[in-house]
C-alpha cells in the first residue's frame, strides 16, 4: 500500500462469510457448468406441467434455411439465427454438430449427461450445506441484521445512492465501512431470494420429491416451470455475478480480494479526518 | 544451488487460478472427470439423495395424477423404438398373442402369464407425468398390473432384495445379452400402488415405440426406470452379478440407479 493519506485498516469479512463464500464460488461455478451441460441433453424450455415440443418458451435448435442450415434460438416465438454460438456450430471441415450451449462452458466439456448430473447433484450437496452454515452463522452472529438488512433511511436515500454507483464514485472513509444500501439489496435478493428459488426449483423437477411434496409443483406451476424458472435464477445470478466482479475490480480490487481472503480491508480518511 | 523461484502471493494466486481454470473450463477437465477417484468421490452424492428422499418421501407417497385433457398430444418415444429381430417381429404380428411374461429368481411360485391373463388380474389405472433424465415431460394415461399383485401371486421369498426386469430391446446393439435393456428397483418401489407393468397406454394396447406388450411404470423416478419390452421378471437378492452389476443398462453407463431426481 501506498503512504500518501491517512488509511485505517479494518477487518471486514468474519472467517465465516470469507469460507463459506469460497466455498459458494466452487460450488456454483460447478453448478452452472454442469447445469449447462443437463440442459444441453435437451436445450428447450416450456412453461406448465408437461414439454409442449411444438410451443417451447426457448429452444436452441437447428433449423434449415434454404440449402443451409443454421442454429437457431427461439425465445417467446422470435427466432434468433446463433449459429456457432448457440443450437448449432460448424467445425473447420464444414461439418456441423447440434447443441445448446458451447462444449467450452460445460463440465464436463464433451457430450456426458450421466457425469454432468454426478457433478451437479454432488455440488449441489455442497452448495445446500454451505448455504445452510451461512445462513445459520448470519441469523446468530446477527450479520443479517447488522450488515446486510438496510435501515429505511438508506431505503429512502436509494435514489442519490445509485446516481453516485452510476458515475462509478464511491463511499470513502466512515460510509465505506459498511455495506451501501444497493450492496444490501443485491446481496439480500441472491442470499434470499435466487439461491434458495434455485433449490426448490431443483427440487420441484425431481419426481420422488414431488411425491412427498406435491406444493413443489403448485407454487412454479408444474415441473417444465420450474425448469424454466431454474434457467431464468441461474441467469440471474450469472448477471449478478458480472455485476460484482465489475464492481470489485473497479472499487479497488485487491483490497477487495485481501478482504475475503484474511479478512482487512483498508480505508482511506479523507483529508482533514484525524 | 538454488534457481527456484520465489513465489509470492500474488503469484500463487494466479497460478492457482490458472491451474484452477484450465482444469475446469475449456474440455481440460476431460481427465478430471475421467478420473477414477473423482467419479468415486462425486458418485457418493447419490447415497446422501436417496437416503435424503426416503428419510423425507413417505414409502406410500403417491406421485401427482393428472386429469384427461393433460395427456400430452405428442408422448416422446425415446431410447429404443421399435425392436428388429425375428423373434420379436413374429411376436408383434400376431399381436402378442403368443408372448408370455416369465416371473422367476427369488419366489415360491415361477409364472408364465399371457397378456390375456395379465388382463384378468387387478388393475389399476393412472394418468401420471413422465419425467425424461435429458429434461422433457410428458403426461399419459397407462393401465395395468400393479406390479405388488404379481409379485404377491409368485409368492416372492423373504430373501428377496430387488426386482430385475428382462427386456427385448439390444439398446447397446451388441447382437447379444450385454447390450440389451434391463433394469432393477428395491422392495419400496416395487410395492408402491402405482407401479404397475402397463399394457395399454391412453386408453388402447400399448404402442410399439412405448414398449409392446409390457412396460413398468415406477412413477416417482425418472424415465429410464421405467423399462419397456418387459420379457422376463426376476427376484434376486442383489444386483452385483447381473451384466455390468450397476442394476440396469444406463446405471452400467454412469447413470445413477436411484432415480429420483
């Protein structure tokens, strides 16, 4: 670190938090690469109990124009020509090769559906533990409350919040101590709302728990719903993930990084601060 | 002499990043999940799943049934289709007619029933969600035999541990046993009111691509369980000697044998 200003160096993220969200990054990444390549057994989505194969929500398929074939995606009856990237790519020899998503983002990253769903299943284990420990930490340490539930001034003051986010200014000194209200709401709305949608959505498409629990499948609307919901949460926690990564690079990444890594994050004092 | 190196934090990092993303991302990790102790590791989750979903489902649970104007217009057919070998071609063309099922291994009784005697025994009928491992469902209507009814006519030994069903179709088209279709489920699936081995689907005979003459239906797990072109019934007390010794063709291809999720 640098000597120019005055700094204070506070210890920020509890051993807790900084574990379990290393172990969360694993966790998903394995998550969503090995999701993609479950969906890929099938690259369709619909909406209600049963697939409608001729009325699906989004399809990565290939279709014929003319002498050519493409990879087409459909998504609410547009169709989208993605040729290469999604539905169907070509290989230098011009031979071509149907599929969803790129082998490069999936786990394994060749055609394997079995071992798809032994990583998925096994990281999702991982996932459903360590969700558990966080949560169990945060409600009794009492991070939940203190750190990250926003008071109603800050909800009041969103407005002038996202303006200075949005001209990349922020908080220094005593603010940057705590997490600001935009912080807040993006962690409560992953920690709340998508991780555990993720779950039970997982759940609802599983048959032997539908069985015992049959309001898995009224509260998404039937089992091709709450695969469709599960594309749509991950997506959003891929967004999310985008979103933070920017915002840690930005926002002084390796002070960022250090902090979840052994904890001490440093404050600069603005001038004139003792 | 000393020409390491010095590897400092950042550096570690970055390599482990590296390590770590090469491992992961880019069909790298094609050995990672070759790996015998990665696939032993990650095939444990599937003990934790089932113990977690009996502990959670009650054995007598039923899965959701649905109503006529849910059945799907367009039931996917998938795996095996049809069936290209004389024996079973004669079968078909007489319309089974002279095909019996055999019930053997571990049960008092051995059977050999026509279909017209299925037909006779109690029968139950169910229009139950069909939830394929590749992600699609579809909604039929099957009647048939609970599979509790015949088990119960056979006389089933207290030995008995799972039920091994024998199918016609050479799904690995091997030419011989090795690649034909098989499939096993333990005691709480097999007497579970809704498995039954269907002979008719929405209403008429049972289809060809849907498994003629006779197909299972264990409603509370995915697709492949469901085994088509039932031949032959078997009791046994365990799977580890029968063909791969995983309990059913796509569990001897890295498939999980419980497949209730």
């Amino acid at each position: 670190m640098t000597n120019e200003g005055k700094q204070e160096v506070i210890y920020r993220h509890s051993g807790a938090v900084r574990v379990t969200h290393w172990v969360n990054v694993v966790a998903l990444l394995v998550l969503l690469m090995s999701g993609l390549q479950i969906f890929n057994a099938h690259p369709a989505l619909y909406f209600g109990s049963k697939s409608n194969f001729d009325d699906p929500v989004m399809a990565m398929r290939p279709m014929k124009y003319g002498e050519e074939v493409v990879g087409v995606t459909t998504i609410a009856g547009w169709n989208i020509d993605t040729t290469n990237l999604f539905g169907l790519a070509y290989s230098p020899d011009g031979d071509y090769e149907i599929r969803g998503f790129p082998w490069s983002v999936t786990l394994p990253g060749h055609r394997d559906l079995s071992t798809g769903r032994r990583w998925h299943f096994f990281f999702a284990w991982l996932f459903v533990i360590n969700g558990l420990v966080y949560l169990l930490y945060s409600l009794a340490s009492g991070h939940l409350r203190r750190d990250l539930a926003p008071s109603g001034g800050e909800l009041k003051h969103i407005g002038p919040s996202i303006r200075e986010h949005l001209r990349l200014k922020f908080p220094q000194g005593e603010e940057a101590k705590r997490y600001n209200v935009l912080q807040k709401l993006a962690y409560l709305i992953v920690v709340l709302v998508l991780l555990p949608l993720m779950l039970l959505t997982g759940l609802a498409m599983s048959p032997g728990m539908d069985a015992g629990y049959p309001f898995l499948l009224e509260i998404f609307g039937g089992r091709q719903s709450a695969r469709t919901i599960h594309f749509i949460a991950a997506s959003g926690i891929v967004l999310f993930v985008v979103v933070h990564l920017v915002m840690v690079l930005i926002s002084g990444a390796w002070n960022n990084l250090r902090s979840m890594i052994t904890g001490r994050y440093v404050i600069k004092l603005p001038e004139g601060q003792p | 002499m000393n020409t390491k190196p010095r590897l400092d934090r950042r550096g570690f990092l970055a390599r482990g990043l590296a390590a770590a993303s090469s491992t992961l991302l880019g069909g790298c990790d094609y050995e990672l999940s070759e790996q015998p102790w990665v696939k032993r590791i990650l095939d444990k989750a599937e003990i934790l799943t089932k113990a977690s979903q009996r502990t959670l489902v009650s054995p007598r649970a039923l899965a959701r049934e649905y109503s006529e104007t849910d059945i799907s217009k367009d039931f996917k057919a998938n795996g095996s289709t049809d069936i290209d070998d004389d024996e079973f071609r004669a079968l078909a063309a007489n319309g089974f007619a002279d095909w019996k099922l055999k019930v053997r291994g571990l049960v008092g009784q051995p059977l050999e029933l026509s279909l017209t005697e299925l037909r006779a025994m109690p029968s139950r009928t169910q229009i139950t969600r069909h939830d394929c491992v590749e992600g699609w469902s579809c909604i039929g209507k099957w009647t048939g035999v609970p599979l509790k009814a015949l088990l119960d006519k056979a006389e089933l030994k207290p030995e008995a541990r799972q039920i091994v069903f024998y199918c016609a179709d050479d799904l690995g088209e091997t030419g011989d046993d090795d690649g034909k279709y098989y499939e096993s489920i333990g005691l709480i699936d097999a007497f579970h009111p809704q498995t039954i081995l269907a002979y008719e689907m929405n209403g008429a005979p049972l289809p060809i691509p849907h498994g003629a003459p006779l197909r299972l239906r264990v409603e509370r797990q995915l697709g492949y369980k469901m085994a088509k072109y039932v031949m032959r019934i078997e009791a046994v007390d365990g799977v580890a000697g029968i063909r791969g010794g995983h309990g059913g063709f796509w569990e001897d291809r890295g498939y999980e044998w419980y497949a209730g999720i």
